[in-house]
C-alpha cells in the first residue's frame, strides 16, 4: 500500500513538475492503491488558513475534488496510531509527519515523500 505525504498529495493534484521521477513512477505503478491520511487533509487546511499554502479553492473543495480525481483512499487516524507516533525516536518534530511515519511502520505501507529527515526513521520504505 502506498501513502502519499501531505506534500506529494497537494503536488499530485497541482503541480506535478514538483514530483521526482521515483516518485511519478510509484504513483502511476500503484494508482489503484494510493492512500491519503485525514491528518494530510488536516494539515492542508490548517496551512491555508494561516496563509502557508495557496489554493485554487477551498481547502474542503480542492480536498474533495483530490480524493475522487486520483482515487485516493482515505485513512482514518486510530488511537493506536496516535499512541505509536509519541513513541517513536525524537527524530522529526512535526507532529503530522510523526503520525504518517506511524502508519507506515505499523501497517508495512510506502510512503512517497521528499522529507529526507523521515528516512532516518527504521522500519519506513521511502520512495522519492
């Protein structure tokens, strides 16, 4: 399973020159099975509102119209998850990419990221 990083989402949808070729490839090869977190589309609308991330629309449109566009399943935030972030090494301090870098170590996912601070991470497949 792929995740996409809150970043790779939003290049995805608008600006796909800003995407590496590693990562155009894993998009296209796994299309069918591309995920996106709630906490990407929480940290996507928090970004707008503090004028940190220029959108064509609303951040709940552009988020909807993401979604059905790219067929991206969307991932719940459980406790467990939350639990497992806290714990993991004191690495990244961005709570949303702690949360993501959770997901894939629990659930053996890919993430599709350009954070080269997430690949210090153990038990986390990188694609970029």
């Amino acid at each position: 399973m792929i995740l996409l990083d809150t970043h790779t989402a939003v290049w995805l949808a608008s600006d796909q020159s800003k995407l590496s070729v590693d990562a155009k490839k894993a998009l296209s090869l796994h299309a069918d099975n591309l995920h996106i977190s709630v906490v990407s589309a929480w940290e996507i609308s928090m970004l707008y509102r503090r004028n940190r991330l220029r959108l064509p629309i609303e951040p709940e449109m552009y988020l909807d119209r993401m979604i059905k566009q790219h067929a991206l399943n969307e991932v719940p935030l459980s406790r467990h998850i939350a639990q497992l972030s806290v714990r993991l090494p004191e690495i990244h301090n961005d709570p949303f990419d702690r949360i993501l870098i959770a997901m894939c170590q629990a659930n053996e996912w890919t993430l599709i990221s350009k954070d080269s601070v997430i690949v210090k991470y153990p038990d986390i497949r990188v694609v970029w």
